[in-house]
C-alpha cells in the first residue's frame, strides 16, 4: 500500500489533482464508458427479465386479493340481505300461518256453533213431530178405543135387550156412553 | 446433526479454498489499485469480465425465477419476488408511492449489481487466478483474470454519474425548472419583512453550497463503494500473505464473514444514499403528488 501512495504522490507532484486521481486510480473514459454499457444492458436486463415481470405478478396478485376481498364483502352483503329477507320473510310466514289458524279456529268456533244449533232445531224439529206424532197416535187410539168401545157397548146391549140395534139406535147408545165415560 | 453449522462450514471450506488457488507462487501480495487491462490491444479490464460474470448470473436467475411464473409462487419465483418486493417496499417507504414507482427500476438494479458484485469478489479464484508478467526492466507482475467488479473505480463512477444525470431529470421532472432552483436557493420556512430580506442571502449561499455538495455526491458515492470494497479485498490479500502459503485461509477466514456483510451493507448505503439524494429534492414536490 505504502508503495502505491508513494506512486501517487509522485503522479500528484508531476500533474494536476485530477492527473493524479486517474493515474492513481486508473479512470479512463474508454473503461468508464465500457462500465456505464455494462450497468447500462444490467438495468435492461433487470427491468426486462426481472422486475418487469415480477411487479406485473404481484400487481396482479395484488387486483386478485383485492377483488376477492371486494368479492368476500359483496357476498357477506349478499348474506345479510339474505338472512334479513329470511327473517322477514319467517316473520311474515309466521304471521300469515297465525292469522290462517286464527282465522280456522274462528270458522271451526262458528261452524261449530251453527251445528249445535242446527242440531237443536233439528233436535225441538224431531220433539214436535214426535209430539205430534205421539198426539196423533193417541188420538187414533182413543178414536180406535171409543170405536171399540161403542161397539162393545152395543154389542153388550143388543145381547142384553135381544133386539138387533139399528144404526141410529147404535150410534145413539156409543154417543150416550162415550158422554157418560168422558164425563 | 443440527443444520445450523452448515453455512459457516461451507463458508469457511469456500474461505480455505480461495488462497489455495492463487496465493502459492507468493508474487502478488498487494492488490493493484486499478483495475488492470488484460489485453494490449483489447480494451477489457479484469473488473470487465468480472461484471460481465455477474450480469451473466443475474441473466440466468431472472430467466429461471421468471420462466414460469405463477400466482402462486415457489423455488426461485419465491425468493425473486421476496427480494424485488422487500426492496421495493423498503425504499417505497422512504420515497413515497409516486416516487418508487418511476425509479425503481433504476434502485433496484444498482442494488442487485452491486450485491451480485461485492459477493462474486468474495469467490475463490477472484484476484488469485492470472498469470505472472515480466516488465522491459525484469521487474515481475501479476494480473488477476478477474476483480471485484466494485474495485474498480470506473465501475463504481459508471454508476454514481448516470445516477447524477437521472438525479437532474427527475428533479427537474418533479419540481420543474423553477421549482428545482427555489429548492435549492429560496428560504425554508415562513419568514416575513425585514426577516426574509435578511433569510435571502443566507439561503442563497446556503444554495452555493448546496450546489457544491450536488457535484461531490457522484465523486463521494464513487470513492466511498470503490474504498470499501478494494479495502476489503486489499485486507483479505495481506493477511493471507502474512502466513505460510497452507495456512493462508486461516487469517482471513474470520474477514470474509466480515466482508459478507460489508458486501451488502456497501450496496444497501450506495442505494439508499442515492435515494435520499433523491427524496430530498424531490420531497417539496412529492407532497403534490
């Protein structure tokens, strides 16, 4: 090293600084330049095979992230909306499905009630006609037992008395009996 | 067995190897501090074909990594888009959205080549394998096939003065003519009245030094890559010139972990400084963005 400074030094006394400097160090325009192309096609290199492609994949790695997050937000929007739609739409089913019940439960209450109350007309319907059927059959039976008995009361007395009865004189007699048994 | 040993094992068997390849004939003990011509009459220098290795590396990674690329990354892709993404991110933070998006490519680039670079210094045979030459006057020489690319000062100066021209168009693309000058020359912060009269020339000779600082920067950038890592390379050359030719590895062996590290630390400052430069001017004009 010692011999090298003493080189400069004796480049230094003989020429300018800069003389000095390039003798020393051995700057030269053709070997600067040569070193600038090298740096130079090394920035080409780089720019082209390197960082030109790199950066592209990660910009574009960059876009996918984001549109996947921009995707993941849209659909968890998306899910919110659903769920609330669901919601609402439970809620409005659920309402509906209260107001059908309700509205079945009112029906069956008054269909109920017109039945009973069909029934009971049916029912007071059947204990007239009964009645009157009962009224009837107890008319006919004491038309039947007043028949029954003018006959035997004529027959008693034509038996009694001998005689053959005429219409008028059984009619009469039936007459006078029922009057006397009514009484 | 653990996996842990493993790297400094192989480091250390890649450290052992490097002097065994170049350092037995004992003749070159001082690494030269210019890169030397190895032709008389082809223009290429060993630091050349050492840059011509490491854009040849970076052409083969980024083929492989970008070859097939998918969505899903694994292998090589990984690991590319891990390094341009954590770059990208890093200086994104110091530059701002707008700002990394138009220079990028150019930080990235001086990063991975000055990494490529610093690391391909470091491999065995780098600065030990050439040949020996006599001089006119018998003097013996030695010329290495291959350099550091970084310890080369043309190398270095390449980057750091396309730095400072692209420094210029993106000042001026950002603030505009005006705004670049009243960056520099105008006063910062609110001043009103007899106040601002007096802030005027102080800020106007605050810009001259301004100015000054803008034309070292590229000088400074330049000597400050190339220093470290000659000096690191000069290092590695003298202590193993310290020992007997078979136990050379041995006094450098703790030195290259050391310029492992300087390797990427060199090329983190050279990007990050050049980022800095930027944003500083670019920082009023920024914010409109």
């Amino acid at each position: 090293m010692m011999s090298f400074l003493a080189a400069a030094t004796e480049v230094a006394s003989d020429a300018g600084p800069f003389e000095s400097i390039k003798a020393t160090f051995g700057l030269n325009k053709w070997f600067f330049l040569a070193q600038v192309i090298n740096f130079f096609l090394v920035i080409f290199v780089l720019k082209k095979f390197a960082f030109g492609p790199i950066q592209a994949m990660l910009e574009q790695r960059r876009a996918r992230i984001a549109e996947g997050e921009e995707k993941l937000k849209r659909i968890e929007k998306q899910l919110a909306d659903s769920e609330k739609n669901t919601a609402e739409a439970i809620a409005k089913a659920n309402e509906e499905s209260q107001r059908l019940i309700q509205e079945a439960r009112d029906s069956a209450t008054a269909l109920t009630e017109a039945k009973a109350q069909e029934a009971v007309a049916q029912a007071q319907q059947i204990l007239v006609k009964a009645e009157a059927a009962a009224k009837a059959e107890r008319a006919q039976i004491a038309a039947e037992l007043k028949q029954e008995f003018g006959r035997l009361v004529t027959a008693t007395t034509a038996q009694v008395t001998g005689k053959v009865l005429t219409p008028d004189d059984q009619a009469r007699i039936n007459q006078e009996a029922l009057a006397k048994v009514e009484s | 067995m653990s996996r842990r040993p493993l790297i400094p094992t192989i480091t250390a068997s890649l450290a052992a190897a490097a002097p065994a390849l170049g350092a037995g004939d004992g003749v070159h003990h001082e690494l030269p501090l210019y890169a030397q011509r190895l032709h008389d009459w082809l223009p290429i220098t060993n630091s050349m074909v050492m840059t011509w290795v490491a854009v040849g590396l970076i052409v083969l990674f980024c083929q492989a990594a970008t070859k097939r690329m998918s969505l899903i990354p694994e292998g090589l892709q990984n690991l590319a888009e891990w390094m341009v993404e954590g770059l990208y991110d890093f200086l994104g933070n110091l530059l701002g959205h707008h700002l990394i998006k138009k220079t990028f490519w150019f930080f990235g680039s001086v990063f991975f080549f000055i990494l490529v670079n610093n690391y391909l210094g470091l491999v065995p045979g780098v600065g030990t394998i050439g040949w020996t030459t006599v001089d006119a006057e018998g003097h013996q020489g030695f010329i290495a096939l291959m350099r550091g690319g970084n310890a080369d000062v043309n190398m270095t100066a390449a980057m750091a003065f396309t730095f400072a021209i692209l420094w210029f168009v993106w000042a001026f693309q950002e603030n505009g003519l005006k705004g670049f000058f009243s960056h520099i020359f105008a006063p910062k912060g609110s001043f009103s009245g007899v106040m601002l009269w007096m802030m005027i020339p102080i800020f106007l000779f605050v810009g001259v030094l301004e100015m000054i600082s803008i034309a070292i920067r590229p000088v400074a950038l330049s000597f400050r890559l190339y220093g470290n890592i000659y000096g690191g390379e000069q290092t590695l050359e003298k202590l193993m010139a310290l020992v007997p030719p078979y136990l050379a590895f041995l006094p450098a062996l703790p030195f290259y972990f050391i310029e492992l590290l300087v390797g990427f630390v060199q090329a983190l400052v050279f990007t990050l400084l050049c980022a800095i430069f930027l944003k500083l001017i670019c920082d009023h004009g920024d914010e409109h963005h």
